[in-house]
C-alpha cells in the first residue's frame, strides 16, 4: 500500500472514483443464460457454465511472455503494479498490451508515459480484442467481483488489489467463476506475505524450530484526518468497503494468518471515536487460532505514532516485525529464549539475501505459478482467510458475541454486507428508499 495521498477530487460520483482518486471504469452484471433463475439476495450468482467453457482454450504460458493489462490508471496502477510488471518485462517475462480507465485522458497519459501500446475506456472491449493472460485491477473494492469475473470469463488470470471484494458472498461469486483445473485463477494483492523475511520466518514457525506459537500481538495504527475522510466516498460501506480493518489493517491480519495458520474463533470490539463516517474508526480483537495460540489485533486510524507491528511469541523465541508500509530483513527481529545455542541463533537471524516485500516479489512467484498452470497463494481458500476474519470481526464487534471460524455463509447478514444490518452501523434508509450514512458517535 503506498503513503496516504492527499484529498482526492470530491466533484465526482462516488461510484466513478476510484481509491487513488482517479476515474475507473463500469461494467454492468452480465444477465443470466437463458434457462437460469438470478441468484437470491445475499448469496452468490452461480457461475454460467456456458461462460466457464466459451472461452478459447487457454494459450501456452510457456516459451513466451505472458501478455497482462492494468485496469485503472491511478496511483496504484502507476506506482506500484506498472513498476512490477515494467521490471518482469526487462526480464523477458511480461509486456503490458493494454490499459483500462474510464478518463480517457489519464489513460492514454499513463500509456504514453509507460509505453504501453493500446489505451482502453471499455474493459469488456479490452478483454475481447487483446485477449490478455493477465488482468490487475486497480479500482475500488465495489467493483472489483464484477471486473474480475469479466477477466475470467475472457481466459485471463487476474491479480487484484486488496480488499478483494467487499463481501465473502462476492467471493465466493468469483471463486466459482475460476478455471476447473490449471486457471484462470484470481489472485489478491497481499505483498506483506513475500520476501526474503516472511518467507523465512514462516518455514521455522512452520518446521517448529521456535517451539510451538503461544502468544501473538498485530497492529496497524495508523492516523488519518478529518480532510481524509472529507472526501465522499471514504469512511463508507458501499464505497470504501469497511474501515480501517478492511481498508488498512488487513496486510497485517493477512501476513498473521499466513504465519499461524488458520484462525478457530473471535472476539471483536470496534468504534467510531473521532470521524463523521458510517464505518468504524478503530477495532480490537482478541483471535484464538487452531495450533491454539491467543492474539490481539489492534486497527487504527486515530494513531498519530504511525506503526504496523506483528510479535509472535513461542516456546523458544520472539519473533518481531516493525514497519509503517513495507519490510525488509532490517525490519525483523528474533529474541531466543535463555536456554537456546548462540549456533541455532545465527542460523534462525540468518534471512539470506535481502528480497523486501513488495508488489515485485508476489508478482515474481505469480508468474511462476500461471507458467506452471497451478493455483497461487493469496487465491482461493488461501486469499479467503483474512477477509472471513475481518467479516467474522465486525460480526462479533455488532453483535457481542464470540465468531467461529465457518460460522458465516449464505443466510447470514454478514455474509452479504459487512455490517450486517446492525443499527447504527447500517447505512440508514432514508424517505427515498436510499442509504444515507449514520454518523452518529457508535461503538461495539
């Protein structure tokens, strides 16, 4: 995730405006084949055969360089995915063919400054003349299920900002729309997960040379202002998906998750302490997860100490990672336990040649994974966990009550919309039959 940028433009709709502010582009819901009935409120569309199978068969990715095409032209599209994708190209790996935004100024402005060939305002028209192996979507969560399931219908994988959806139902949607077997699969941006560190770290938690994990504490404070949320369609459950522990605290959460494996239950609390907005502000849990070890999880916007910070305490040492928007080894520390050989030490602090986490390292690994035809981490069940997690958060948060893993599915007010439908967290319904945000100071 990059710095926070400055208040965006707010002459927009919300609907057009993307999280970097720029404009991105709509689609509608393609209509279900005939001989099928729409899906139910609240539940996943089930997926058309018919359009699971129309599609070409998928092109060899090997012997080539596999042909991607960036949707929204912002600052995500510019700074972080343009970056990766230029850098697999010097390599031989990729060329970008195409861009997608709604402004066909900034388009074709980030065309010509990339050298990318051909500027798009109509995503499905992209899709079906340039036929692309690889789609990243840049744009605001709202957008990004129908977006997605397009670029899978047209044979293309996809790797795609976070927060991956706003719903597990709008998962689950997309999941359904993946390939049978060797893709196209839809990936999320969750690039905490690589690098030389996290991957190193994971295989001693997960080989048990630190002993089993007990104790474990994730963090993301960090402070926005009231000109932050000035602008509309932040703080807002339809636009922004969620607060900060949807929109900010998830690396975290998800890097936590991928270190400890799958969570069993949690206990939520969660604020609106400072800003005007229909979201929360601030959250806690305390998550219990199936090895057994207790975390705390702290999401904050009202943190003028900026911090994200992960400690896993286990049997045998601490391990700890302190960082604002991105590590490197630096950023990791490991404290053995009294009793543990200086020679075990060394080769527990020995992370090898320094790979920071970036947007680089987890396009690098999903490359290797659509050359090899099989399904990449953060896809799937995999990319599934923080998002079950952080929906399983709010519902404890609204409800006062303990979350299991598992608990929400189709039926569930949760499993449709974030908050659930909790007075004084829904957006209200106003005389028009519109939502209209509540804004009234709340807490759970």
């Amino acid at each position: 995730m990059l710095p926070p940028e400055g208040p965006a433009s707010s002459r927009w709709p919300t609907s057009d405006i993307a999280s970097d502010g720029v404009l991105i582009t709509h689609m509608t819901t393609p209509a279900p084949s005939p001989g099928t009935s729409p899906a139910a409120p609240g539940s996943p569309p089930a997926a058309d055969p018919a359009s699971r199978t129309s599609a070409a068969p998928l092109p060899a990715l090997t012997g080539r360089r596999i042909r991607a095409a960036v949707i929204g032209a912002g600052a995500i599209g510019r700074g972080s995915h343009m970056p990766a994708l230029a850098r697999l190209a010097d390599e031989g790996e990729t060329e970008v063919v195409a861009a997608v935004d709604i402004n066909a100024d900034a388009v074709k402005a980030f065309c010509t400054e990339s050298g990318i060939p051909h500027a798009y305002t109509d995503l499905e028209q992209m899709l079906r003349e340039q036929r692309p192996d690889l789609v990243t979507i840049c744009t605001p969560p709202t957008l990004h299920r129908e977006q997605t399931v397009a670029a899978l219908r047209a044979g293309a994988w996809v790797w795609c900002e976070k927060p991956p959806v706003p719903t597990l139902a709008d998962f689950d949607a997309i999941e359904a729309e993946e390939g049978l077997g060797g893709g196209p699969y839809a990936s999320i941006v969750f690039q905490h997960r690589f690098g030389s560190a996290s991957t190193h770290v994971r295989r001693l938690l997960a080989e048990g040379a630190l002993g089993r994990p007990l104790v474990a504490h994730c963090q993301t404070t960090w402070y926005r202002d009231t000109a932050y949320y000035a602008v509309p369609w932040r703080g807002r459950w339809q636009t922004e998906g969620g607060g900060p522990a949807m929109g900010h605290g998830i690396h975290q959460m998800d890097l936590l998750l991928d270190l400890l494996g799958p969570w069993s239950e949690v206990r939520g609390m969660a604020g609106r302490l400072v800003h005007d907005v229909e979201t929360e502000d601030v959250s806690t849990a305390l998550v219990r997860f199936a090895n057994g070890a207790l975390a705390t999880v702290v999401n904050s916007v009202l943190s003028p100490d900026e911090v994200s910070r992960i400690r896993i305490d286990c049997e045998r040492a601490t391990v700890e990672l302190t960082h604002l928007y991105g590590h490197s080894n630096a950023d990791w520390t490991i404290t053995p336990a009294p009793d543990v050989p200086a020679a075990e030490v060394a080769a527990w602090r020995d992370f090898g040649a320094d790979v920071p986490s970036s947007h680089l390292a987890q396009l690098r690994e999903l490359v290797a994974s659509m050359r090899a035809g099989e399904r990449p981490r953060s896809s799937g069940a995999d990319g599934r966990t923080s998002l079950e997690l952080i929906t399983a958060l709010y519902k404890s948060a609204f409800t006062d009550t303990t979350v299991r893993a598992g608990d929400i599915g189709p039926g569930d007010p949760y499993y449709a919309a974030l908050h659930g439908g909790a007075p004084g967290w829904a957006p209200a319904i106003d005389d028009d039959g519109d939502m209209s945000g509540s804004t009234e100071e709340a807490s759970a």
